[in-house]
C-alpha cells in the first residue's frame, strides 16, 4: 500500500442487515486501512458528509434492500456536488447483474456481489487506490 487510505463504509437506507457491511470494514482495518463505519438507517446526505469530514479516499456502499439505482445514483450526484468526485465508490450487496452496468454509468468503480472474496475486495481496492493516487499526483 503506498500509503494508509481511509475508507468510509456505510448502510444507506433502511436496510437493517450490516453483518456483511461489518466485516468488510473488520477485513479492510485488518489490511491496514483506516475505516470509518457510518452505521444503519443513513442518508445519502449523512454519508458524504461523512465523507467529506473524514476526508476519504473510498467509499464503501453496502446494499441489500434493492434500492440501489435510486441511492446510488443520489449519493454519486451529492459526491460531485461537494467536488468529491475522486472518491472511488464501490458497492456490495445483492445487485441484480442487469443493474452493473447502470451502476458503473454513474460512477461506481466496481460491485461486488455474493461470492466476492474478502481478500479479492482488499486486494481490488489497495490496487485500485494506488493506481489512483498515481494518477492524480
């Protein structure tokens, strides 16, 4: 890793479910990420503020109760808004596979769906924000 990245992961909605939002963050600490968990039940607002506050390089989503094109989308509008558009955004969660690509239009960097490996999303993501911070150096 190039440097310690913070990540925010977060529960937009009103799904209740964040085991899997849990471990993910558990996993990514474990890899030496800095993670900020938000909670359950949050807004698209409250999640890029958070963003924002923390100063975060990723964003996690995770989303188990189907309303991910029309909070997705919300939250990647409120990124740019606040001229966070850097942040790579990744959402995991059951995503129908027609929806991908829908997702990747707005700007999610990558979905991850049941079946993902732990060490395939730490791994992608370390990857990826390396990547990142070269570009953008």
């Amino acid at each position: 890793m190039k440097r310690t990245y913070r990540v925010v992961v977060a529960k937009p909605g009103l799904d209740g479910h964040d085991r899997g939002a849990k471990v993910i963050a558990r996993t990514l600490r474990d890899a030496g990420f800095e993670v900020v968990y938000t909670g359950l039940h949050q807004t698209p607002e409250q999640i890029v503020e958070a963003v924002v506050q923390e100063d975060a390089d990723a964003l996690g989503l995770s989303l188990l109760s189907g309303a991910h094109l029309v909070l997705v989308p919300r939250i990647a509008e409120l990124l740019r808004a606040h001229g966070r558009d850097d942040v790579v955004l990744v959402v995991g969660g059951i995503i129908p596979d027609a929806d991908v690509a829908r997702l990747e239009e707005i700007g999610v960097a990558r979905v991850f769906t049941p079946g993902a490996s732990l060490r395939e999303i730490g791994t992608w993501l370390e990857n990826t924000l390396d990547a990142h911070t070269i570009t953008s150096s």
